[in-house]
C-alpha cells in the first residue's frame, strides 16, 4: 500500500496563510480598520479607500494600490515603505496598468490579500468578517465564478481549468451518485490503492467543491454518509476486532456483475502497509461534516441520530480513560498521512492539532441528547487541557531551546521545570543553527526523555487552522518560515518535514526504508501546492509563482524530491488528486478569501488561558 499518506497537506497551508491574517499582527491594538469604501473630500478620484487610524493620529485613507506599498511586518505600526511622495508617484503608476474603464481597481489576488492583512487586524469576534471580506472581493471584476476568475497570466487560468477539469474526472460513483475522487489517476503507473477513495484525501477534494462557486455540495454529503455507514461495519484484522468508531482509511466501489449492483469495499488498516489503522479519519470526517454545514447551512445532516451517533462513537474511542497522565493522544507510527515508520510514534503533534481542531468542531455540533450532555463535558476539559499541554511543552522558539540547553536532569517532584527529563544533550546540532532569532514553532514529539525537534508542516498548519497555536505562536509560525525560506520551501513549497533523516539514523529510524530515503517522500520530500503558508500576501504570491511554474507541466505530481524539490519524486504518482485540490484551494482562497469562513475557528474565549511562561532551569 502507497497511497495512504496523501493527505490535505496540499490545502492545509492554503487554509493557514489566511488564517494566519487573522492572528499575524497582534501588535498594535489602538488600530481601527473601517470596510467600506470611502472617498477624500473635495476630490474627485473615486477610487475605493480603506481608513486607517494609527497610534490614535489623524486618521489616513490608503488606496488598495497604496496597501500594497505598506509593510506588514511593522512591530507598532503600519509604516510606508517609500515616502509620501514616492507613494503617491508609485500608486499613480500601478493605477494606469490596473485601473478598468470604470476606474474600479483591478482584483489582483496580490492586492486583494495585503487588503486582508491589513483588515485582520482583530480577531474575527471583534470585527464581522462577512462585512469585511464582501466590499474586498467586489473591488475587482467579481468574484471567483466556477472556482476561478480574473488571473495574472494565461497560464494560472488554464491551470485552474485543467485542474477542475481533472478533478471532475476524478468522481467515483455509487449507485449514480458521486461519494468521492480517487487518489490518482496516472495512465502509466500500476493503480495498486491509488484507485480507492481515501477520507483525508477527499478533504482537500470535497473543501475545493464546496468553495467552487456555484457550490457542489452534493459530493460532500454523499461521502459524509457513505464513510458514515461503513463505520458501521465490523472491523476485524487477524482475529482481532477493532473499536467502534475506527473510521475508513479508504474504500473502493467495485461493480457485481453477477448481482449486477455496485458493492463497497473498505479498509480499516488491514491491507496497509504495517497494518495500522488511521488514526485521522475519524478526525477528518468532523471537520468535512462542519465545513459542509458552514458553507451550506444544512444543519440537518449534522443533526440526525445516526451522524450523532458517529460523531460520539468517534469521540469516545479517543476520549477513554486510560493509564495516560497528558492529555494528549497517543498512536503508533504509521497511523496518520505519515503512513510509514518515521519515528512519530508517541504523541505527534499533527494528532495532537487534527484531535483539537475535531473537538472543537464538534463541540459546536453536537446535541445534548441522548449522552450528548456529558460528552461535551468531557470535551470541553480536554480541550482546556490538551491546549495548555500544546502551547507550554511542544512550543519551541530562540529562548526556549536555550533554556532547554540548560536544564537539569532527574528532577523530582511536581516543582520540577525539566518535567519530561529530557536531557539536554539529546538536542540535534541542527536544531541550534536552523533557529532563528525571530520564529518558532510546534516541535513533532514530546514524551518522558524524549523530544523530537523536527518541524512537520501538518500539526503546524492545523494548530494555526484550529487557533490551537496563539496568536503570537502562529505570527512566530509564519516567521519561521520566512527566515528559513530555502530550507522550508525551496524550488516546491512545502517540506512535509524537515530535516530529512540519513545515514545510520536512517536505517534505525525507518528501517531502512528504501521510500522514505533522505529528501524524498515524507523524509523531507516536498509536497506540491503547500504553497500559501504565510499571512504576508508578497510570500503567498512567490509561492503560488513557483507551483504555477512546475505542477502542471509536471504532470501534477504526488511530491518532489531533493532538499529543495528540484526533482518530481522517484514514486510520485501523477495527475495526483489532492495536489490538484490543493492547487485549488489556494487559489481559491486568494481570490476570495472570506472561504475561510467555511474552515476556520476563531479563538475559544471559553477555553481558560494561563499566561504562558518559560520555563527557567534551576541552573538559570
């Protein structure tokens, strides 16, 4: 089995650069933004004006040409990058190039998402995102029609056309009625489980359906309820019956010609590679189930007795008292889209997010009948818990490597600092070069003595996704990447992990496995259309330019090879489905971003939020 990995880690930095507008500037607080479009007294340029209010001054009124101009990464304030003057000249400049006859600014997505950044300064409780993001998307020529619009090229456009195009074909069918897309559809290479539909790789799919304008919903829904039935199966692997709730990791629709019907073939794990079951499918469907009401405000599919029932019997299996002292979630490598033995076994923290962010969806959609009541109890302390444990012990930034540098060992007690005795020289030397003064980010692994430094873009994405990172973590995200460009992005953004592993750690770590070698696949291969990572509109446009230069005429690949993805992957499946969602989405998201909506949590003001310390070492 090859294909369980792809996962949304195509759509998921999609999603984060915007998310990531939300949370990226929490440094100036006395700012005012103000939506509606304004014009200067006694003038008569008509053009659209956003007012500012800086530092309690005078308030000053930008064109969108002129927010272009403006430096996002200002630590008090939105200061010009030119003079007033150079500005004036500049935005003169670009309004000859993009002005349509009706003297409406043209929608560049460039445009429209510094716009955003700057409108995003609050949290989405202090300002009505639908008020904000409606008069931005209209200052262009209109908004996305069929999942694309206005383009900066020919060749954007028609990769938008060929990658609908492809996804359609993708459709598999039940009894008439589209229930998911396949993984793959490369003419040249064996179909082996790349033929199956797979539940984390629908998500980016089915997410592109829904943003596409005019919707289709319909696949959605039919594959909610069709991995909602086989839930229900038994699960049985060598004798041995799994719990309840296991979701799918995919199924395939194979025609009977003798009863002359169409019958569904599962699998829970038993055919995978390792034989593991997935974790993340379960997590998957609750987060697809709110997208799905979020963008077609059915709240009757969530709604009925037996997606209830699916949602708790998901919850219970992975809310069970247990021997566990964290609260975090713990599986075994290979049960996630690292579908491999990478040494992410413990409590990797892309469970750990994709486990928050389905808690929290579910916590909106869950009724309290019939036990709904006690299990929304449950959940509620977990996630209190599980985000304090998160943002305390996974966070790694300049001053934290250096206090851990620091610690001391066999501490005992609850007043130790070093609480997992970790020691100090179990830190990789990679680590104290790749940490910039300015980022960080959510390590892969924490455990008694054991913390795995590497950066794994999923539980990044999603911890940002979900607001399990706060506000200053997910700025601190994005600038992680921005200081460790080439590292992270290369020639085809995004590393999946890095850094990759090699030599003798290699052969011990994933057994030698000739899949996972250095800079390819999940050790540290690049994965196309990971492109949109960072809330600084400028790094999403020469992200996306680098994907448009290569994914198509490439043949849409799985993933790329080489420490900075040079090479299309030795194994890379072509005409890959979610790297065609995933391109997708991007695009979609930059060209109307108030999509976002559909996905995105605002910050749980419920959840309690002790201030955030460091921990000093007592030899500080």
């Amino acid at each position: 089995m090859h294909s369980d990995s792809r996962s949304f880690s195509a759509m998921t930095p999609a999603i984060a650069t915007v998310v990531s507008c939300e949370n990226a500037d929490q440094r100036t607080s006395s700012e005012k933004l103000h939506s509606s479009p304004k014009t200067k007294p006694n003038s008569t340029d008509t053009r659209p004006t956003i007012t500012v209010e800086e530092n309690d001054s005078t308030p000053t009124e930008y064109t969108a040409q002129q927010l272009l101009l403006l430096d996002p990464r200002s630590n008090n304030s939105q200061k010009l990058l030119i003079s007033p003057k150079q500005q004036c000249a500049a935005a003169e400049e670009a309004e000859k190039e993009t002005d349509n006859p009706d003297g409406a600014v043209s929608s560049s997505g460039s445009g429209k998402a510094a716009m955003v950044l700057l409108l995003m300064k609050h949290s989405p409780s202090a300002v009505n995102m639908d008020q904000i993001f409606d008069p931005i998307v209209s200052l262009g020529s209109g908004r996305v029609q069929g999942g694309h619009g206005a383009s900066s090229s020919d060749n954007s456009t028609l990769m938008m056309e060929e990658a609908w195009e492809r996804l359609k074909k993708s459709f598999v069918y039940f009894k008439g009625r589209p229930v998911g897309t396949l993984a793959a559809l490369d003419p040249s290479a064996e179909a082996l489980n790349y033929n199956q539909v797979f539940v984390r790789d629908f998500f980016p799919a089915g997410l592109a359906c829904l943003m596409k304008s005019p919707p289709e919903p319909d696949i959605v829904k039919n594959f909610l309820l069709k991995t909602l039935h086989l839930q229900g199966w038994e699960k049985r692997i060598d004798n041995f019956t799994l719990g309840e709730g296991v979701m799918p990791a995919s199924f395939k629709v194979l025609y009977d010609a003798h009863r002359k019907k169409d019958t569904l073939i599962a699998d829970f794990g038993g055919s995978a590679i390792g034989r593991v079951a997935p974790v993340d499918s379960g997590f998957w469907w609750i987060i697809l189930l709110r997208s799905y009401t979020k963008c077609t405000r059915d709240f009757s599919l969530s709604e009925r007795p037996d997606v209830q029932q699916g949602m708790k019997l998901i919850l219970s299996l992975c809310l069970s008292d247990g021997f566990d002292t964290f609260p975090t979630l713990l599986c075994a490598d290979g049960c996630s889209m690292i579908d491999r033995r990478m040494g992410i076994y413990g409590y990797p923290i892309e469970i750990q997010s994709l486990f928050f962010f389905a808690l929290r969806c579910a916590q909106l959609m869950l009724k309290p009948e019939g036990g709904g009541k006690e299990l929304i109890e449950r959940i509620d302390k977990r996630i209190t818990a599980l985000s304090y444990h998160i943002q305390h012990y996974y966070w790694l930034d300049f001053t934290q490597l250096n206090n851990i540098y620091r610690y001391r060992t066999e501490e005992y007690s609850h007043t130790a600092v070093n609480k997992f005795n970790v020691i100090p020289d179990s830190i990789p030397d990679w680590v104290f070069d790749f940490m910039p003064l300015r980022g960080g980010y959510f390590i892969g692994n924490v455990s008694p003595a054991r913390m795995d430094f590497r950066w794994f873009l999923i539980g990044n994405c999603i911890a940002i996704l979900s607001s399990l990172a706060t506000p200053s973590q997910a700025t601190a995200i994005m600038d992680l990447i921005e200081e460790r460009w080439e590292d992270l992005i290369g020639n085809m953004p995004l590393k999946i992990t890095y850094p990759a592993l090699e030599g003798h750690h290699w052969r011990i770590v994933t057994g030698c496995d000739p899949k996972n070698t250095r800079w390819s696949y999940h050790n540290g291969g690049s994965w196309p259309a990971a492109c949109i990572k960072t809330g600084r509109p400028q790094i999403a446009k020469r992200a996306i330019e680098l994907v448009e230069q290569r994914l198509a005429k490439d043949g849409w690949p799985e993933y790329y090879d080489g420490k900075t993805g040079r090479y299309v992957g030795k194994q890379a499946r072509k005409y890959q489905t979610w790297s065609i969602a995933g391109y997708l989405i991007a695009k979609i998201m930059i060209e109307n971003p108030s999509n976002l909506l559909m996905i995105s949590l605002e910050e749980d003001k419920k959840i309690a939020k002790p201030r955030l310390t460091r921990s000093v070492s007592w030899s500080c």
